[in-house]
C-alpha cells in the first residue's frame, strides 16, 4: 500500500510542471513555413533532444527532413553548426534541403538518474518522499533476499532551450525554455520536445491541434 501512494504521489510530482517559457517574433510569418529541419542540440545528449524534438513535430503532422541529411549538408559545404544563424548560410541550407525554417537548440542542464538499495526497521523508518538535489526518490520495488528492503530511484532532470529559425531571413521566429524531472533523460526530453511543440500549434497553421 505505501509503496502505491510512493509512486501515485512520485507521479502526480512528475506530471505537475509548468509549460515551457517561450517567446515569438510578431513580425514572423508563420503560414509560410511548410517544410522544417532539425539541427543536433549543443551539449550533453544533444543527439538525443534532437530526435526527441524530431518525434514530437512529426507526431504533430510536421515536415521535417532526415536530420542526417541537414548534417550531411553541412559537412558537404564546409559549414559549422553555428553558421545556421548567419542569412548567407540560412537560405544556403534552405535552398539545397527545401526547408522553410530550422530547429536549432541546447542541452542546458542534464543530470542523470541513479539507483540503490535502502532498508527499513523500526529504528529508522523510510516511509516518505524525499528529494536529493532536487530529485524526486521513488520507489523501484522490493529486493529478492533482503528483508524490509527496497530499490530506490531519482528522476533524471533536464533544461532545454530551443529555436525556429527562418531560412530567408535568419531571424528568430519562436524561442523556448523549459526544465522537467523524468524517469530517465530520454523520456524528460521526450516531455520537453512534446511542451515545445505543442505550443507553437496556436500559431503553426502546418500543426495539428
């Protein structure tokens, strides 16, 4: 029964955050973007958020190009990462893939989660959540052999920022922020990318609501 309430509790923590922080370009003309690219994520896993943000743009009816192709594109020219945001690189790119904006982004913070065994007795009850630099502990079950004893898990945490960028002009269209606790990195970043996505749907006719 407590390890039940552990995880309903652990679970109703998890799903209760805030949405992204986000900010949009009044000027940007979202109508004409048909077709986008994701560009890898700086920092730790950034491979991972990338997909991760790829997935949730195609689960909202977005085009968007093979990642491997942007990256391929941008060997092939000689091109750094860092040059998407410069005009004369943005239209380059958007010309040869046939894009109309790319996602650019970072891993901002990641922390990993982890695991280990507690026991319990009379003397030294562990019958509540607690948190470990910031992390919430849940339980992972009971372990075969030791009595009044438990795996105990952290969330992993999770900051990234992201960008859509117009091919044409170079200029920021839609910029976002958001930090989250998972059960592991992939699944906080998955979270991320759906929030991110899902609040450019008011403004992205391409999207599906």
């Amino acid at each position: 029964m407590k390890k039940n309430i552990l995880i309903t509790l652990t679970l109703a923590t998890l799903i209760a955050c805030a949405g992204p922080q986000t900010a949009v370009n009044s000027r940007a003309d979202f109508s004409k973007i048909k077709r986008v690219a994701v560009l890898s994520f700086k920092g730790a896993k950034g491979d991972v958020a990338a997909d991760m943000m790829t997935q949730a743009l195609l689960q909202y009816g977005a085009d968007v190009v093979e990642r491997q192709r942007l990256e391929d594109v941008l060997r092939e020219q000689n091109l750094a990462a860092e040059s998407v945001l410069s005009p004369g690189t943005a239209r380059k790119l958007g010309r040869i893939l046939g894009v109309d904006a790319i996602f650019v982004g970072s891993v901002i913070d990641v922390k990993n989660n982890s695991a280990y065994i507690a026991q319990t007795n009379s003397s030294n009850p562990q019958n509540t959540i607690n948190q470990v630099s910031g992390k919430t502990i849940y339980s992972a079950g009971s372990v075969a052999g030791l009595k009044d004893a438990q795996i105990l898990s952290t969330t992993a945490e999770v900051a990234l920022a992201a960008r859509m960028v117009d091919v044409e002009t170079a200029s920021v269209m839609w910029s976002a922020y958001m930090s989250y606790e998972g059960f592991d990195i992939a699944s906080a970043m998955s979270s991320i990318s759906g929030f991110f996505v899902k609040s450019l749907t008011p403004i992205w006719p391409e999207l599906k609501k």
